[in-house]
C-alpha cells in the first residue's frame, strides 16, 4: 500500500512538472522593461537628445542584452515639466509595465515623480542632476538611486576653485531661475563665500526668456568674475550676449553652460569659461576615448554631460543586474543590488554611494579652450570622490535648510 501511495505521488507529481517548468522559463526569458524619461520639445530638448544616444548607445553595444537578460527600451517624452512627467511615469509603471525607469532630465521633474515612485515602487535611476539636493539631503527613497552627482556637488567645487585658485573677490550670479539653477548658485555661493569671496548679485532669469540683454546690463562693472548656472541652449544664448556687451569678468559655469553637447554651437565667446563637472570629453582614460570615439562614430557629435551621464545609469544598472544573476524579477534583491553597485570603469571614472547613498565621484574642473580648431573642456585640475557634502560634516550640512533660490541667505548683496 505504501509502495502504491508513494509511486502515485511521484506521478502525480511527474505529471504537474512540465505545468510548472513552462511558467518558470516564461519568468526567466522575458525582457527587462526600462522606461525612459527625456525631453524632446522646449528649451532642455538638446540634453534630452543626448540622454537618449547614451543610453542607445550602450543598448546597442550590448545587443539589447544586460545580465544575460533581453531589454526593451520605452521612451517617454515628458515635455520638460513636472506635470509631463508625472503622467508619463505613471503610464510607464501602469500601462507599459516598466521593471526601472532611468530618467528623468530636470530636477523640477525628479520632484514630480518622487513620491510616485516611492509608492508604486519601482525602481529610478537618476543619470543627471536631477539628483536634487532636497531629495539627496533631506527624503530617502530606497527607490531613487543617484548615479551621478547632485547640482551642488560640482559648482561647491568651483565656489572654492574661484575663491582660492583664482583669486576672484566679487562675483555676481546668474542662473535659469528653477530648482536646477537656484541650487547649482547656492552650492557655487555656499562654497564662495565660506573661502573668503563675496557674491554680490544674484539674478534670476525665467527658463525661457527670450533674452538676457536686460539682464546682463545689470550686472556690475566691478565684479571680478561672473557664475553662470544655464541648461539645454541658455548658456549658447547668454554667452553670445555676454561678448556683444563686451564685458571683461571671468566666467564660471555649472556642469551644463559650456557642456560638450552645446560647445559646438558656440565661438570664442566661450573661451576662457571655467566650469566644474563629473564629465569632460577631454577626460584621458582609456575608457572615456573608448567612449569618445565610440559616440562620435555613432551620432557624429562629441559626448557631453547628459549622454555620458545617462550611459553612466546603463552601466550602474548593469552592474546590479549582474549582482542578482539578471533576476530582476526579485525585487527586494535587485534593490539592493542597485544601492551596493559601484563602478571603477567608465567614461566619468570610479563611482561609489556614500552611507547615505548618494554618489562619491571625481568632479573636473574645465577650461574651454580651442585645440585642433575644436572648442574643448580641458581639465585643469581633478577633485578625487567628491561627496555632496563637500568639505562640511554631514551632520552640519543635512541640519542646514534645503539649497534653495534664497537658501544660503544673502548677507553682501549690493
């Protein structure tokens, strides 16, 4: 009876297997969906087309494989505002099904959808600095993983480059008056003013004015150098119209002023600007030229900060996928994966996540210059693993208030 009852139960238990085996295999063999945020319309369209080709481009060196695991790409524009951005995210969780979502371009987006993403609880991973130093400083999300730096992290580098290496005693800023701008300024001030400089105006153009003549005349004639916090093609603008009123003091931009992706658009207006980044072009490592030749060979253009940051995402989810054998369908464990990953290759160089989980990366500090006929960013000086909070102690820098327009308060405004 009993050699009868347990030859019954292997049968049965014969005859279910190939039920279950089918399901197993389907789990396994289906694609990793990545929903991606960009922009393709407005003024910040040119980083959104950029976003795209790094992303395109490791995709495509990869044969659409990450892990061992198929990977179906899912564009979404969101128009460059947070309400777009909120919609597409949404419709990428609930009607494509997305497993991660890289994106999105702008910090004002990053806010729009931080909470969604917590409370659908998919994974984002942030290629810009839409790393939003509110979100970074203030508000964990296990769900948004940075894998590059914050607005502030470079232009706190340059605040003190200015101050110390250059010597510049006042300085005026100007920067597209949203989130981006205000805390890319407020790190750049922060930073400038705690190494001895004074910033002495603070000018906030809209996102879209038209143009910035009324607001360069503002600018005061004694001021020894000029920060100018522009994204997409603001900076073309501003710059052109800098020379035209043939002002003398040294410009200095945040990550995107003078980035690759618009230099080529520009003249000699744009020598002689320093700016702070985690990416240059002229970056000499292997691994960038590789990456150059690479971009250049695929879209005839030199990379800049949104495409090398946006493959940089690529390369950060790779590295969790391989952490989890490509079974992103555990999510806990993929998770966790994306918070432990840390790259020592890549175009930008090594990157790790700090205890607080937030980037630690080499910010460059750039010149642009003209070589071989060609406007470039060369590196005069590397500022190894940088953290977001700079210099300060974390606990004095998470207790100040959010960088903000107004926030570090202004004390020598004239």
């Amino acid at each position: 009876m009993l050699r009868r009852l347990s030859s019954t139960l292997v049968l049965a238990a014969c005859a279910l297997a190939p039920l279950a085996w089918p399901v197993a295999a389907r789990a396994q063999g289906e694609p990793l969906k990545i929903g991606f945020l960009t922009v393709r319309t407005g003024p910040l369209a040119a980083g959104g087309r950029q976003m795209e080709q790094g992303i395109q481009l490791l995709l495509k060196e990869r044969n659409n494989m990450l892990a061992g695991r198929k990977v179906e790409l899912i564009i979404a524009d969101t128009g460059g505002n947070p309400a777009g951005a909120k919609t597409k995210t949404q419709e990428l969780v609930e009607k494509d099904k997305v497993d991660v979502i890289i994106g999105p371009l702008a910090t004002f987006e990053a806010i729009a959808i931080d909470d969604y993403v917590l409370n659908a609880k998919v994974p984002l991973i942030t290629p810009t600095s839409a790393a939003q130093n509110d979100l970074a400083q203030q508000k964990k999300n296990d769900y948004v993983i940075h894998a590059v730096g914050t607005a502030a992290q470079p232009t706190h580098v340059l605040g003190q480059y200015a101050a110390k290496k250059l010597g510049l005693k006042r300085v005026a800023l100007i920067a597209d008056d949203f989130a981006y701008g205000h805390e890319g300024a407020a790190g750049f001030f922060k930073a400038y003013e705690d190494n001895g400089g004074r910033a002495v105006q603070r000018l906030w153009p809209p996102l879209n004015v038209p143009d910035y003549g009324n607001y360069i005349a503002q600018i005061k004639p004694d001021v020894d150098g000029v920060y100018a916090g522009f994204a997409g093609t603001n900076g073309v603008r501003f710059l052109k119209q800098y020379k035209e009123y043939q002002l003398k003091p040294v410009v200095l931009g945040n990550p995107t002023a003078v980035d690759e992706g618009i230099l080529k658009l520009m003249g000699d207006e744009a020598l002689g600007v320093y700016s702070a980044s985690w990416y240059s072009a002229a970056l000499e490592t292997p691994d960038n030229k590789r990456f150059v030749q690479a971009v250049q060979n695929e879209y005839k253009v030199t990379p800049g900060f949104y495409t090398a940051g946006t493959y940089t995402a690529g390369l950060w989810l790779e590295a969790a996928l391989k952490t989890v054998n490509g079974r992103f369908e555990d999510k806990p464990a993929f998770v966790r994966a994306l918070h432990q990953a840390k790259l020592t290759s890549g175009p930008m160089g090594p990157i790790h996540l700090d205890e607080y989980g937030k980037p630690v990366l080499n910010i460059y500090v750039r010149k642009v210059e003209r070589k071989n006929g060609q406007l470039v960013n060369t590196i005069v000086e590397t500022f190894p693993e940088v953290t977001q909070f700079w210099t300060y102690a974390p606990r004095d820098f998470l207790a100040m208030p959010p960088y903000s327009r107004d926030t570090p308060a202004a004390t020598h405004l004239e």
